[in-house]
C-alpha cells in the first residue's frame, strides 16, 4: 500500500526543464539570471518593491529581525501558534521573547489583544522591538489591523507569510503588510524549491539583504569585509525551480481549494467534526485543510494524535495543528498574552493529507480512514 503524505512537493515536466535550463547555461551558484528573474516574478505576483531570494524563510526572518536593529536587550512579540522558525530566529540575535495568542476567526495573532498589550507596554516604556505576525497554514492574519496598532506606536512589523503565498487579506497580498515578508519554499510548502526562502520589502532593505546574505562583501575586485555577513542566498537552480512553481501556483492553490471543498462536504456531515475557519475578508491559499474535533469528543477520548495514529496504520500522514511557542520546554518562561485559543487549537486541530498531488482516489482512501477512526463516538447528523 503505497503511503500518502501530508502534503508532498507538485513537482513534474515544467520543474525537470527549467532545472535543466538552469544547469546547461552552467549558471550552478548563487547569482544568475534565474535568480533575477525569480525575485522579479515574485515581486510581480505579491506587489513587493523588491525581493532577495534566499536559502531559507528562516534566514530571511533572521535577516529582516537583523535590519529591523534587533539585538541584545531588545524584546520581540511573536504569535505563538507557529512553527518554530520566527521565533529561534530571535533567539539568535540574542532578543527577548513575548508570545501573543491567536484570535478564532483566522487562527492568527488576536490584533485586539496585541493592542492592549502594546498601550500596557507604551505605558511602562518597555515597547517592543518588533513584531512577527504569522500567517498560519495558507491564511492571513487580520493584517490591516496589526499594522495599524504596529504604526501607532512605531514598532516594527515583519509578517511571517512563509505558508501563504499566493493568499490575500483584504486584496492586497500576503508578505506586504509589514516592512519586511517572508515566504518559503520548502519541500512541503504550497510552492517549492525544494529548500529555499525569498524575503520582500523596500528596494533600499532588498539591497542590503542580497549584501549580507552574500557575506557582506565589498563591491571591490578583492574580499573585502567590514561587517559580518551569512550564506544566505538561494541557487540559480533552485531558482529556475521557483519561477516553474510560481506559474503552476494557481492551479496548485484550485487543486488544494478542491481537496478542503471534498473534505467538508463528506466529513462535515459528522458529529463533533469541523474545519479550520476560512475568514472571508481574505483569501487562503488553501495549503493545508485542518480538521477540529469538538470538545466533547476530545473528553469522551478521541484525540488529535488518536485520529493520526489510526491514519499511520494505514499509511496516511496526518498531523496535530501547531504545538504553541509557549508550551514548549525550551521556551517555557517566555512571557505569554493570553493562550487558551491556541492551546484550544492544539488540542482539537488535525492537519490532514492535503498536498495538490493528492488523487481522487487517495482521497477516498483518507476519507475513509477518517471515517473508521471517528466511527465509534460520532454519528451522521
């Protein structure tokens, strides 16, 4: 029985050529005109001033949190419904971290709540350095509200758009709210190149990351270096990958809006089954379709992990939602803004096979599954 996988790279012909175009011009490293054209189409897409490819999103976060000035003795607030990445990111400019809980209509950081803690913050002069608004699993956060609050008391936005290019929150595009956005293009993402990242902002910011992703080397025939710099920047080929992607990307995303369509239509009919909202006023990706199992099946003994364990005996991959920041060991004394809707979120949230590769009759395959794991405490309604 071959295994079916959360959400595996759409890779194909188109991808196989533009690779191998990139390799015959003998343009292997990390300039070139793939790379160019790459930042360009990006740039296009999302409505950037300018772009810089990148090896990874993580490295564009600690680029942009680098620009943003941040350092020793600062603070940074991150949501802590997220993956990791944005928030080791801080720790390695040696920044100090508060996490800001999500709001239930997107699942992204509650712009309320961040409100009163910025006035509560302002009042004790102990403002943030800056802070990095995820958009979780396709979706965006309500970003015209966070940067509002964010412009109101002069504190930096960086928008952690690495799960959702390709979406929108009030028609302007997921990456462009804060100064700096962030996108990636790891092998599981919506989009791949196969590892990779692209930070977007102003053209003066983009010009200064390409310096320092380059080794902040010196326009100069020697090496020359009168600052520390990274190895951050993506290759042509992977590049030539990106830009293959990026014009499949609308079909990818109908692929996956089909995918989360089939999944509520045939498991909402459940008991105790539900999905991750979609907030109207912006518009997902549709990257991962997440399913929540009401409160009273979770106390009567079916559990996230439950529901994962029974689709691994029958080679599906599922997963739980994110674990929040603040439940983690290594981040256990961080300060935290309230958390009982992420903790909620973690608790009842299943991530379920969603990748646009995923055949009709794979689905029915997971559906079915679905269907036996959850047999026994639900009913049709």
């Amino acid at each position: 029985m071959a295994r079916i996988y959360l959400s595996p790279p759409d890779v194909g012909p188109a991808e196989r050529k533009a690779v191998m175009r990139a390799f015959d011009s003998n343009w292997i490293t990390t300039l070139g005109p793939e790379v160019d054209a790459f930042e360009a189409e990006v740039c296009a897409l999302t409505g950037a001033p300018s772009a810089a490819a990148l090896s990874s999103a993580t490295a564009a976060l600690h680029l942009a949190l680098a620009m943003s000035d941040v350092g020793p003795g600062d603070e940074v607030w991150v949501s802590t419904l997220t993956f990791v990445a944005p928030v080791n990111a801080v720790k390695y400019l040696g920044a100090s971290l508060r996490f800001i809980d999500s709001e239930p209509e997107t699942w992204n950081m509650d712009p309320e709540l961040l409100a009163s803690e910025l006035t509560a913050a302002a009042e004790q002069d102990r403002l943030p350095k800056a802070v990095v608004a995820v958009d979780l699993y396709g979706q965006c956060a309500q970003l015209d509200r966070i940067a509002e609050i964010c412009d109101s008391y002069g504190v930096t936005l960086i928008e952690d758009a690495a799960e959702a290019i390709g979406a929108s929150w009030k028609d302007k595009h997921a990456g462009t709210y804060g100064r700096f956005g962030v996108y990636s293009f790891n092998g599981n993402k919506i989009m791949t190149t196969s590892g990779g990242g692209m930070l977007v902002g102003s053209a003066e910011d983009m010009a200064r990351a390409r310096y320092l992703a380059s080794q902040a080397r010196q326009p100069v025939p020697h090496y020359e270096h009168d600052e520390v710099g990274y190895n951050y920047r993506l290759s042509n080929i992977l590049a030539a990958m990106g830009r293959a992607q990026l014009e499949r990307l609308p079909s990818i995303i109908d692929r996956c809006f089909q995918i989360n369509a089939t999944y509520r239509a045939e498991l909402g009919q459940l008991d105790g089954i539900d999905f991750m909202p979609w907030d109207e006023r912006g518009k997902t990706n549709g990257w991962l379709t997440v399913m929540t199992l009401a409160p009273e099946l979770v106390t009567s003994g079916v559990s996230p992990l439950d529901v994962c364990d029974a689709l691994a005996a029958q080679e599906i991959e599922a997963r739980p939602a994110w674990k929040p920041m603040h439940q983690q060991k290594v981040f256990a004394s961080v300060p935290l803004a309230g958390g009982a809707v992420s903790d909620d979120i973690f608790d009842r949230g299943v991530c379920l096979p969603s990748g646009s590769t995923l055949t009709d009759e794979d689905l029915e395959r997971v559906i079915a599954a679905l269907r036996g794991a959850l047999a026994g405490p639900t009913n049709t309604r």
